[in-house]
C-alpha cells in the first residue's frame, strides 16, 4: 500500500476525522449531521477527559474539600454547543465543520436533548455543576443514568400525548462507563437481631436483593475550559449473582423477566416533581442513587492518605437538592456505623456537618412522604437508624418545649397519620447544618409558614441561596446576537463576570445602541417566528410584541389566568370593537404531567381558544396564540431570546423562586408577575419601574385563607367583562360542537372556591397588561427598559449563587490552575 | 458444592472451592456443615480464599452454622475477600463473626481458645 504523504490536518478536522473512520467505523466521503455530531462529540470529550484528568490532579495535590450534588433530576439539555462555547472552539467547529461538508447548525441540532429533569429543580442542579466547574471549584453531581428522559411531548387534537424519549437512541458520546466502580446496592430483606461478643444489639440486615449501579461519567467542562468537573450517573444492572439464583431455579423466562424487573429502577424519570403516593419504584430510585453516590464518595475519602473519618466534614460537603436524595443522611449513617464501626454520636456529628439542604418549593405536595411499611419492606435498617434519629430528635425537642406534645407531634420525622409516615423535609432539615429557600421571600416563607417549628428551635441553619441561572447557556450561547452586542459594547468577559452587564447602563439613552439592541431582538423573534412555523405550521409576525410564559403546566403557575385576559382580549375585540392596545403574539410552551388531569385541561384550552382566534378575521393582525410542543432546553434557547414580555404569574406564595424569569430578564424581555419567588428581587434589581408587577401578595393571600374572605362568586358577579370570559366558556365558543368541554374553568373558579385566586388577580392583571401593552408603543422608553433589565440581571447569574453557597455553607475552595 | 474438610487441632476446617457463595451451593454448605456440628465438632473455620460473592443465601448458610455451634463451640471465617468483607460489614455480620487473614491463623485462634 502506497504510503500517505500528507501531513494530518491540525486542530480539529484530523481527529473529528479519525473518530469518524474508527471510533464510528465510516469509510471516507460525506458525513451525515448526526454522524458529524458524534464524532465531534468525541473529539470534544478527548479534550474534555485531558481537562478531567489534569483537574483531578490538581484536587488530589490540594487534597481539596470536594462537594457532591445530589439530585433525582439534571435537566442538561444538549452538550455539544455548551462545551464548545466553554473551551472558546466555536468558531473553529464551524469553520471545520463546513470545510468538512457539514454546517454547524445542522450537527448541533442533531443532538438530542438530555432530559434527565422535569424542570426548575433540574435544570439548577445542571446550572449549578456549570458554575462550579467555571469558578474552578470541586463540585460534583450525582444522579440517575435514566435510560428514558422526560417525556417527549405530541399534541393531537389541542390534547397532550406522552412518547417515551429515548435520548440515548444513538448513543450518547459524552459519557465515560467506569465499571470498575461499580456499586451494589442492598434492598428489600429483613433483619435479624442478635447481640454481639460484647453483649451489645447487633441487627444483621439479611435477606436483600442485590443491585448493581454502573457509573457512567458526563465531563462538565467549565468556562474557560480550565477546569472539567464530572457529572456521574448511575444505572440499575442487576448483580449476575442475582441471575445465577433464578437461573438455577431452571425458569430461564423468568429470569429474563426478573432481571428486567430489577433494572427498571434507572429504566425512566419520573414525570412529575412532586411525588404523592406510595410509589414503591420511586423510593428504589431514590435510595438507588444515595446508596450509589454515598458508597462512591465514602470510597473516594478513603483513597486518600490516613484517611480518618473525623476528617470527613472536613473534606466532603453534600447538598441534598430538595428532599428527593434525603436518605443519603440515613445511608451514610448506616455505613458510618454499621461498616466503619463509628459510635452513633461521632457518626451523627460527621453526618450533620456534611450535609446541607435546600427546599424549593412551598407546596404541600412537594413535601414527601413515605408510608413507614415501604420503609420496612425496601430498607428495614434504614427504617431502624430512622427511628432511632427521630428519638434523639425528639429528645432533644421536648428538653426545649417540655410538656409541648403538639409540637412533638408537628415536628416528628414520623407522622402519626394512618398509615404512619416518614417526613422526609423533616429528616433533612434534622440532618443538616444548612437549610436554604431558594429567594429571599421564599426562605422566609420556609422559616415562617413551612417549618416554623425548626427555626424556632435552630435559627442558625436556616439561610437563604436565591437560585441563579449560566449565563454562558442562556446568554453567551442562546443569544449570539445580543452577545457579541455586548461584547461590542462593554468589552469581553462578561460571561464570567455578569456584574459587568452593569455598564451598560451608560447607554440606555444611546440611539444607536438602542436600535442595534432592538435589532437583535427582531432577529431572535425572526428566529421563533421560523420555528413556530416548522412546528406548529402557525405563522405569526415578529412585528407584534411577543408575551411568553414558558414553563411546566401547572395550576398555580396559573397558565389560566393568562388564558382568560386573552379571552377577554378577545371578546372585547369581537364584541366591542375594542382593539388590544398592541399586536401581540402569545407564545406558550410547557408540559403537563401525565396524570395532572387539570393541567392537560389548560393545554386543550390554550389549543382551542388559538385555534378560534386564528380563523377569526377579527382578530388577524393583533392577536395570536401559539403552543409550541415538547418544551425542553433546546427550545427554550430559542424562545428565551425572542421574549419581550415574560410571563412570571404565579399565585404569590407558591413559587419558590422561578428560574425562566431571571433567563428572561437577562435576555432583555420585560416581566409581568406577582410579587412571588426572585420576582422580588427583579424588582429589587432591576427597578420597579422596569417591570410590571400587579396582584396579591402573599400576606394579602394568607390573610384571605385564613379569615375565609375569599368570595370568587362575588368578584364574578361583579365583573361583567370577567363574567362575559367565564360564561362563554360555558358555551360552545371556544369549543365548536363541544358543549360543556370547558365548563370546568367556571366550576373551578367560582364554585369550587378558586385555590389559587385566579379572579382575584384578574382585574388588576388585566390592567397591568394593558399598561404593558402602552408601553410597548414607545419603543425608545421600552427599549430603555429592556436594556436596563439585561444591566441589571447580573446577580442572578449561578455563578454568584454558587459563591455564596461555597463560602457559607459547603466551605470550599477554588482550586485553579 | 465442592467443599473439603479437614480437621486440624480439633478444629474443623472446610476449605471451599467455589467463586460464589449463592443460591446454589449455600444449601449443601448449610447441610453438609450442619451434620457435622451434629456429629459433634464445634469448631469450625469456613475457609473462603476462592470465594468472590456472596449472597444473602450465602450468608444465611454461614449464619445458620454459627447458630449452631452456639453457645460452646466456634465458627471462624478465613480468607475472606474485600468485597466479601464489605458484605460482612454491610450486614453487621463481622461483629459476630471472627475473620482471619488464612485459614491456619484462623485455626490456630479458635483452637488456642
């Protein structure tokens, strides 16, 4: 064979080329985007896996505090373009890429998004690791290697359908198996007491099933790409042992049959962030993890010199991300006691100074809880070392309230209910040093309404950590446009420094740059107006002012509130001949769980109520609605950019925080909101001036709870233009031939006692639309606002949250090259 | 299940030949062991240099037969792997049961006793 004379192409094109022909078995010649795409990937991953293993290094030589993030959920979204964006080889990709024959765009959008998360919660824990990786610090993430993600979202006929979302379909080049370091994980069994040779109660957990959880290692590679932390994701095999057993039983069916049973524990996400019920597999998820990711960071203490588990605090923080991974408490005290051999008292001590907590939501079924006889039957020791906690616990109560039953009764791990159950809140906030909301508002709501109890007894765990989003995801990257505006503008490194956004403020008043920024945005909502078109085949006009509320369907984040002021928009147009102040495009996206009947209501409503208003010529040219299908990262990243007014609506007092507001904002659009979660501290930022806020606070709504003052029916009878909305919803206006299909929106709302004070927000949302709607007609004094709100989002960046938890909770370092 | 037994010193020591300890071989090991605890010998060493898993099965069987040396005889494991181990300590078996590093310590600890 002729030898090959040519030198290798530098940089990228030799090894995408390489991986290509020999990692993916391809002969020569044109490469699909997806093929493109994995082998880039792995190009990209090499890079990563050098930063990996240089950053270990560093931790090693620094013998560095390390922090692990436990979370059920990481909403990660696709990688390719990210990590390109952190190691600054944008350009290049592209540039190699075309000479390849491929286009960028094409190879990014190839990839599937990894929706290992429902929502809010995940997507942080996935903004968190950016942070931690981009300030250098030894943050780690321990999750679940779900072989299906959220589910992907279809609509038929206004109605929202499930499909399984296969995200690993072709593969996921990202991740790195390390099945060397394989965990088992003991369930079910029973336990056996005996005493040991010092005459002391020794219970042998005996009888367990074995699992084994596989890791597979996904590199976070920070801004800058100086430093490349790790995301590590568990997988359910069972234990070959496992097998052998029903194998030798001779029923080879049923042993297939059993070891898919047993694997079905990593098999599928759980579509909802609440967990009601006793779901037996979402316990095994949950203990699955904690048993995997405290077994691994017991394991990686050990590796180190002299290790003495006195130090352990010392060298390893756990942050439980909500209450979901809160059995790690219990599991490391069963392996602290039970295999270490420690005391209960040395043990607790190591325990309590390792793990903190934070809570993110306000409501009720959020705070889990698990019947105590699951407890017995999947983690018999656990339930001991539970019970034997609660009783300290409670010690230590009633020496601080004596005679206080009720509040021993309130405050219990374990709820006297029938069936008993275990608290889980309770077990983490007992557990930990730290407990922290998520806003400032919220964690005085957790301090004062959630667990008043807890606080009273130990005021100085509790703190606040307002949530923050990366600003590389959702600025540098969703929004080139505006980012090389600001680039041009302020100077580079902004994106790791968005305090730096402040300098724009100088040119607010600056004609040019006002209509550079305008431009931007047009070119963002050119961008959706595109992708509405390929998706929902609607066309709507980049023109009008685009309100967006994008974010999981739910009553309280009250979609329907929106839906009737477009109703009423509607209605006063057709009947009255009132025109909205402003053209407007109404952009929704978001999921309903799958069984959340009233949420997936919404979603057929918004459906319907679009439809009516697209084929009435009445309101052609100014006013449309659309719902974009199975809302994920990537498309977020899309929308996002596109927004001019954000919809932040919530019933005050149940979101904890909101993360889409503070990504919103930071992309110039204008929020409409309650005073409710970081809407607050917009406020507080960005300007009261600079946002609309309207509605109820959240003592406005505590005080109507609690004297029983809220009459829905007296504000319906007395609202004729809310009356009007209500009542033809009754009708068959917005649903042809469908009498009755929408009569639950007046039932829930005047007679079933409205809970999330949807009428009573409606007049004064109404009014704060339409001032919005005016607004939108000066364009200088918009503009100037939209600016400021991009100038002033600088401390909701992760990076600042990250900071704030590293110095005062976790106590780590940055450990930089 | 391939066990043998010899008996030095009085103590008898059944030195397993098997990867696992499961399901398949722990009842023979539990009768096999269990005859000769009722044949009289109480001291036992369970030799588990080959041994690389153990199930709960497993354990049980060896669980039965310190039960049945109890309360004047001995049962004494030996050679016991790392991820044995663990299962010991996971279970809180190594608090009732001696483990030796080879068979021969283990014999001579229990036969000393």
């Amino acid at each position: 064979m002729a030898q090959d004379k040519t030198p290798p192409p530098r940089g990228l094109a030799f090894p995408i080329l390489q991986h290509a022909r020999y990692g993916l078995a391809l002969p020569r010649g044109a490469l699909t985007a997806r093929e493109l795409l994995t082998a880039t990937a792995l190009t990209i991953r090499d890079r990563a896996v050098e930063g990996l293993l240089d950053t270990e290094e560093r931790y090693l030589e620094a013998d560095a505090k390390r922090l692990y993030y436990l979370s059920m959920e990481f909403l990660l979204g696709r990688s390719l373009e990210n990590n390109l964006q952190n190691l600054g080889l944008l350009a290049e990709t592209r540039q190699v890429l075309a000479e390849l024959g491929g286009d960028l765009e094409a190879v990014l959008a190839a990839e599937h998004d990894a929706a290992l998360g429902n929502g809010g919660p995940g997507r942080l824990a996935a903004c968190f690791l950016d942070s931690l990786a981009s300030l250098d610090l030894p943050g780690f993430g321990y999750g679940v290697h779900y072989e299906y993600g959220l589910f992907r979202q279809e609509i038929e006929h206004g109605r929202q359908r499930e499909q399984p979302d296969n995200w690993r379909a072709y593969g996921s080049p990202w991740e790195i198996e390390r099945p060397a370091e394989t965990c088992l994980v003991p369930l079910y069994g029973y336990i056996e007491h005996t005493v040991d040779a010092e005459g002391r109660y020794n219970p042998l957990w005996l009888g367990w099933k074995v699992l084994v959880g596989i890791p597979y290692d996904l590199p976070v590679i920070g801004y800058g790409g100086r430093t490349v932390n790790w995301l590590r994701l568990f997988a359910a095999r069972s234990s070959q042992e496992f097998d052998m057993e029903i194998w030798n039983e001779g029923d080879y069916l049923r042993a297939v049959a059993q070891k898919l049973e047993s694997e079905k524990i990593s098999k599928v996400l759980y579509p909802a962030d609440t967990v009601a019920g006793s779901r037996e597999l979402r316990l095994l998820q949950e203990y699955f993890l904690v048993a995997c990711a405290v077994r691994d960071m017991v394991r990686r203490f050990e590796r180190r010199k002299a290790a003495d588990f006195a130090d352990f605090p010392q060298k390893v923080a756990i942050q439980l991300n909500d209450t979901h991974p809160s059995l790690a408490v219990l599991e490391l005290m069963r392996i602290l006691i039970d295999e270490k051999r420690l005391p209960w008292e040395d043990a607790w001590q190591i325990v309590a100074a390792s793990c903190g907590y934070t809570h993110h939501t306000l409501m009720s079924e959020a705070l889990e809880r698990w019947p105590v006889a699951l407890f017995e039957t999947i983690l018999p020791r656990h339930l001991q070392i539970l019970y034997e906690v609660n009783h300290r616990f409670l010690a230590e109560v009633a020496a601080h309230w004596p005679g206080d039953v009720d509040r021993l009764r309130r405050m219990s791990i374990i709820e006297e209910s029938d069936p008993r159950q275990a608290r889980m809140a309770h077990l983490a906030i007992v557990a930990s040093h730290s407990v922290n909301g998520v806003a400032a508002t919220h964690s005085e709501q957790v301090k004062t309404a959630l667990v008043p109890d807890f606080h009273e007894l130990w005021p100085e765990k509790f703190n606040n950590k307002t949530n923050g989003v990366t600003p590389r995801r959702w600025l540098l990257t969703a929004n080139p446009g505006l980012a090389a505006l600001l680039d041009e503008a302020i100077g580079p490194g902004w994106a790791a420094d968005l305090g730096r956004l402040r300098k724009l403020e100088s040119l607010v008043d600056d004609t040019s740059f006002r209509a550079a920024f305008a431009a931007v945005k047009r070119g963002n909502k050119e961008r959706l107006t595109r992708l509405i078109a390929e998706t929902t085949r609607v066309e709507v006009d980049p023109g009008t002012l685009f309100d967006v509320q994008v974010s999981r369907i739910h009553e309280y984040k009250r979609q329907l509130l929106n839906v009737l002021h477009i109703a009423h928009q509607y209605l006063a147009l057709c009947e009255d001949g009132e025109l909205p102040p402003v053209p407007k495009t109404y952009v929704f996206a978001g999921k309903a769980a799958p069984g959340y009947w009233a949420a997936k209501q919404v979603i057929l409503l918004i459906h319907s109520l679009a439809g009516v208003i697209r084929r009435d010529p009445r309101a052609r040219g100014w006013l449309r609605v659309v719902f974009i299908p199975d809302y994920r990262v990537s498309l977020a990243e899309v929308i996002i950019p596109a927004g001019e007014l954000s919809e932040q609506i919530a019933t005050a007092g149940t979101e904890a925080s909101g993360t889409g507001n503070m990504k919103l904002a930071m992309n110039g659009a204008l929020t409409v909101g309650t005073l409710d979660g970081a809407n607050a501290e917009l406020r507080q930022e960005v300007g009261a001036e600079n946002l609309f806020l309207f509605g109820l606070t959240g003592e406005e709504i505590g005080a109507l709870r609690a004297n029983g003052g809220y009459r829905p029916a007296e504000i319906y009878a007395n609202d004729p233009a809310l009356r009007r909305v209500l009542d033809t919803f009754d009708g068959e206006r917005f649903s042809p031939g469908d009498r009755g299909r929408f009569d639950w929106v007046r039932r829930s709302l005047v007679s079933d006692g409205d809970p999330y004070f949807v009428l009573a927000d409606f007049a004064a949302y109404r009014a704060v639309q339409e001032r919005a709607g005016r607004a939108y007609l000066e364009p200088a004094a918009w503009w100037r606002a939209a600016i400021l709100n991009v100038a002033r989002t600088g401390r909701f960046s992760s990076d600042r949250t990250i900071r704030e938890y590293a110095e005062e909770i976790w106590g780590l370092q940055s450990i930089a090259p | 299940m391939n066990i043998d037994f010899d008996i030095t010193r009085g103590v008898t020591v059944a030195k397993l030949h098997e990867r696992r300890l499961d399901a398949a071989g722990a009842p023979d090991l539990k009768s096999r062991i269990g005859r000769r605890i009722a044949e009289g010998e109480r001291l036992i060493v369970l030799d588990m240099t080959p041994v690389e898993f153990v199930d709960s099965t497993g354990l049980s069987a060896i669980l039965s037969a310190l039960k049945g040396v109890a309360p004047d005889g001995k049962l004494a494991l030996a050679g016991c792997r790392p991820v044995v181990l663990e299962l010991l300590k996971l279970t809180r078996l190594d608090r009732i049961l001696q483990h030796f590093p080879t068979a021969e310590e283990a014999t001579q600890s229990i036969a000393i006793a």
